[in-house]
C-alpha cells in the first residue's frame, strides 16, 4: 500500500526525552510507564512502553526517543497512555527504541 506525503505529515513524530521510568506491574504483557519531555511547545506526556526486554527504568532517564504525539490518550489499565514510544523489533520481536543519533531539542519534528 502506498500513502501520499500528506498522509505522512498528518503523523506528527516527535523527539523527546525521558525523565521517568517505572514498572508497570498491572499490564498484561511486561511494560514500563514513562514520562517524556517534548519541550515547551508540547510538554511532558505519559506512555506504556513494552520495553523490558532491553531497558530497565533507570537507565532510560535521560535517553531520547521518537514518539507519535498526536493519538487520542488511550486507557491502558489505570494508566492513560498520551503517547506512542516508537521502536523497531530485535530478532526476537522485542522492542528496541529509537531516537536521534545526537542530542537535539526536545519537540523537534520528524521530518
């Protein structure tokens, strides 16, 4: 299936950085909550992330990631999800996050 560009820029992607992780024990599959600083523009946003295999909470604190920021909050048990961490599956279909190669301002768009 082919989309057209304005398909594409209706996905606003944007670059932020985690400033709190925690296990999320009550997810039906292994998950972290995380907080993400998009900068000002945006603000911090909230997401579960099914990311335990190669992550532990304290080390993603600092670490920039891509994130869809413009999906409906979505319900994932007690905990609204206000944004999508995107990631690319290792070999074993687990998750592996993204982000820019160098620091950049948070809320950067994906262009």
């Amino acid at each position: 299936m082919t989309i057209d560009y304005d398909d594409f820029t209706r996905v606003d992607i944007r670059v932020g950085t985690i400033v709190a992780a925690e296990p999320f024990p009550e997810a039906r599959r292994p998950a972290f909550k995380v907080w993400v600083d998009f900068g000002s523009e945006i603000g911090q946003r909230k997401s579960s992330a099914q990311i335990t295999r190669h992550y532990d909470p304290q080390t993603l604190i600092g670490r920039q990631v891509a994130a869809v920021v413009n999906f409906p909050p979505k319900q994932i048990g007690k905990f609204m999800s206000e944004c999508l961490v995107l990631g690319f599956p290792d070999g074993d279909g687990e998750v592996v996050l993204i982000g820019p190669e160098r620091p950049v301002p948070d809320g950067g768009k994906l262009f």
